[in-house]
C-alpha cells in the first residue's frame, strides 16, 4: 500500500471517531479527576479508528525493587489503555463502559522504562466491546505483556 | 465423609504446608517491604494446603468515586492471595514465582467494603501453578470477581 | 449445615429452575439433532440452581493415541455443559445463548475414561452469563481441566 | 521500512525456522495419522519466524444447522494454527508440547465458509510459549474469533 493511499484511508476513517487524544484526556479528567491524584502516569498518545496507543510513564509508583514494573501497574494500563479506544470510538456517552473481563499474559520482565500500549478493537458490539492490547517497553519495543478485555457497553434509551 | 476422617486428613495435609499464615506475612514483609508504603492494606488470614484466604481493606486508596472497589485493586488482591497459598505450600523457596498469565471477570459492582479472597489451587507441577479465587464482598457475601491465574515457578537445582 | 435444612432448601431452589436434567436433555435433543450424529457422548447427569453436572463417555472418538482425552473434546465438555446450566436455568428462552469467550486451562494429562463437568454459574445477568467447570477424571476423580465461560443472552422483547 | 530491508530480514530469520510448512504437514501426519481420519481439514498454508497461516475446510463435519463453523471447531483450529507455528520454530523436539491453556473470545458468528488463522507467537522462551491466532472467515476476510494460548515445551536434556 502506498503512502498516499495510508493517507487518505486514515482521513477517511478518522472522521468516524468521537474523540481524538485531546477529547479522551479532557473527558477522562472530568470524570475520573481521582486518576492523577499521585501524578499524571498514563498519557493518551495517539487514537485512530478502533486502536489507541498510551504511554506509562516510569514513575517510582509502578516501580518494584530490582527494577521493574509491577503487575498491577501493566494490568491497570491495558485496561485503561482498551477504555481509551472505546472513548475515542463512542464518545461521552461510553463512560459507563465497564470491564467485563481481562486476560493478560506477562511474556517477560519489563525493565523499569517507560511503557507503550497499542490497543486494536477486535470487536465493536452494540453490547460487547473486545480489545487487545501489547505493553511494549518503549526503549528496547520489546513486547513485555499482552491482553485482551471485554467491556460491557452501557444500554441505549 | 465422617467429621473425623475430615479432622485426621485436615492434619495430615497440614503437615505438608510449609508455611502458616504468620510465617507468609512474615516472609512478604521482609521480601517486599515497599508494599505496605502507603499502609497495610492486604491481610493474610488463613491457609491452608492448596488453600489460602486474604483480605483486602477498603482504604481510600481502593475506592473509587461513586462507592466501589478500582478493578486494578482487585486484580492486584487476586494475584498476590494466589501467590500467599504458593508460598505457603512451598515456602520461601517460592519467593520468585512469577505471574505468567491471570484472566480476571468483574461479575457485579462492588461496595466499598472489604473484599475476601478464597483461593484455591487447581495444579501444583514443578514448573507451573494454577490458582483459582473468588473475590467476595465481606459484608454481603456476595461473589464481585473470579480469577484463575498461572505462575511459572522458579527452577529448582 | 444439617441434613434436613439441606433438604429444604434444596426443595426450595430447585423450585426455580426452568427445566430439569430430562427437561434440558429433550431440549437439546430437539434443538442440536445433530450432536449425537456419531453417538450420544454426552449426558446430563444432574441440574440444580446455578449448577449442572455432565458425563463424557470415553468413546473412541475423544481419545487420543497414547490414552488420554482430546483437548477439543474438554473443550467441547466445558462449553457444553456451562450451556446445560443455563439452559437449566433459564429454559427454552435460552436457546439462542452464544459463547462470548472461553478461558481453558488444562491442568493434567487425563487418562482415556469418563469424564465428568461440575458447573458453577458465577453470574447470571440480564445481558451475561459467567459460568465456571470443572473437568474430572471419573475413575481417579482428579481435576483434570478447569474453564471460566462467558455467555451472551439472547436480547428480551 | 524499505522493502529491501523487508526482505533481507525475512531471509535472516526464516533460516532460523527448523521446518517449513512442508516438513509441518509431514511430521504432523507422521505424530498425528488420526488428525486426518475423517478427511484432511486443516492445512498448513505458510509459515515464517513466529507466525503460521493455517486453513479449515468448511466442511460438514465442521459446519452447525443454521449454516455457521462450530465453536470446537473453531477452538480446534486455533490451538492447533499455534502448535503448527511451534513446530516450525522448534523442530520435531517440539512434538510433546503441550497445550497449558488457551482463552477464545468468539466475535462474531461466522458464515459456513472456509476459515483462516494468522498465528503470532508473543514469546517463546525456553519453557513455555505463547502465541496469539487471529480466525478470519476467508471469503469475507472478517475476523471471527481470537484466541491467545500458552504451551509448555518439553524438557530439554
């Protein structure tokens, strides 16, 4: 596919999201203000058509003695990495989308650098939302976890 | 079952544990020292063989607005009560269990009440543990998460 | 818990399901003709509220060479009888249920006998349904896979 | 990414494969001769470092009353695309790995057509493997189903 061909297809289908990166961490910062009470961790970097990608920042919180991040911290940044596409892709009226289930693989032990999520949406359901996301280290691109979720669409009137 | 067969087998298995609920704490403590930094908020309650149950205070730091449990901090109490029955099955030479991979589902909206976790071990090989547990809200009882998570286990010599 | 109080409240809940292990069998019989197609593999042994209880046969068509039972046929086990449970639950309105997703973890190599589901419904929604099973050897009773479905029911008029 | 960086690095790591989907297809029929009993379904169509590109047959025994893939089936062809993708990688040593768990979440129900997996293997380390296949329905070029397994290799000498 050629360059020019990329361009306009992205033109096209970026007209279809809701929210681009600037209107997911304004409408995430209205509703969650809690999110950043210890600090602004988690940067929304780029959103398209049914994929978002979000960065971790390496901040001593997510840090675990020999250097690396914590479990909790790679689990709660592909969960809200997923949220983000599903805002992006919804808008507003997404906000109670609420985690059904999430299935994460830890391949290997992240070093204590900056994390990348790329979420892609396997699914887009009327009632059922199914994404995938890769941490990767952002140094070295190594994929260091990957998982997938289910989010649960609020009902329409 | 007669109740005393249940007692001498109870025994029994008993003896096999290397660690009891006292001994686990003590052992976190020393090896993770940082995780009580901004309180204890993960109380080792009970174990026993293939068996362990953990609970969680629902401090502020696992609240979130409108009145219920963070899905990150129930994630994080599910895979650290699976990894309190691996060391007190097979002790401190367990330390470097690591998580593989954990497969969470959020049945029900928590309250913000203290949870408890009922861990039950599926499969203890030499390489690989699975671990099942149920999150309840310890209140109404009620069942909120299930998880089943695997550990590879460090290599023995 | 005594005897009697078991009893009663067996009485009592049982009252609340839709359709018996014969009822779910005649069901299923009608609906899946074809499942049987190669011989009848499967039976429900037994049904109760949020539980159901369903036998594989050792037929040669789940073994594998060397003795033991096919993955795909645990597979098939699991999926089949959280659906009995359900429909156990819920009747005839519930056909049109469909697998949203499957997590399966196989703990043993199983010997080539029957085998035996033990269901747990952990959530019964409006929208979803979250079942548990567990796959037992029969003749050794050891645990031999243990799976997490989720369910989507059909939308209600 | 200039192609002819593209290509000197699929030369480079595609000598690292032990076996082509040639020497897949042959030592699978060599290990598996029952695969094939009721006729050959599954085949290998390409594999390349840490992917494998499998397809299923819509064939009858494979396709349900109402004219979709069946979720066995479907199940099958995932855990066996990853298997393929193993093999190639590793060799005949690979032949006793062993599938430790796979979780599928079906997207959407598939037309009763002919059905392709794209493999990614996420990590192959010494003692487990994880992988990630993708089925798309090949007419419509739809995705279907996506399933992410974990494989514990045998132990080497």
């Amino acid at each position: 596919m050629t360059p020019i061909q990329v361009e306009s297809m992205t033109k096209n289908t970026r007209a279809r999201l809701a929210l681009d990166a600037e209107g997911v961490t304004k409408l995430i910062d209205e509703q969650f203000p809690q999110l950043h009470a210890t600090g602004r961790l988690i940067h929304v970097v780029d959103v398209a058509p049914r994929r978002a990608r979000v960065r971790m920042i390496a901040a001593p919180q997510v840090i675990r003695p020999g250097g690396t991040i914590s479990g909790p911290a790679m689990f709660t940044l592909a969960d809200f990495s997923i949220y983000v596409a599903i805002l992006a892709e919804l808008g507003a009226a997404a906000v109670p989308a609420a985690t059904a289930s999430l299935n994460i693989n830890f391949l290997t032990r992240p070093e204590a650098k900056d994390m990348l999520a790329e979420v892609k949406i396997l699914r887009m359901g009327r009632r059922l939302v199914v994404g995938e996301v890769e941490l990767n280290s952002e140094e070295s691109g190594e994929i260091v976890a990957h998982a997938v979720g289910t989010y649960a669409l609020p009902r329409t009137g």
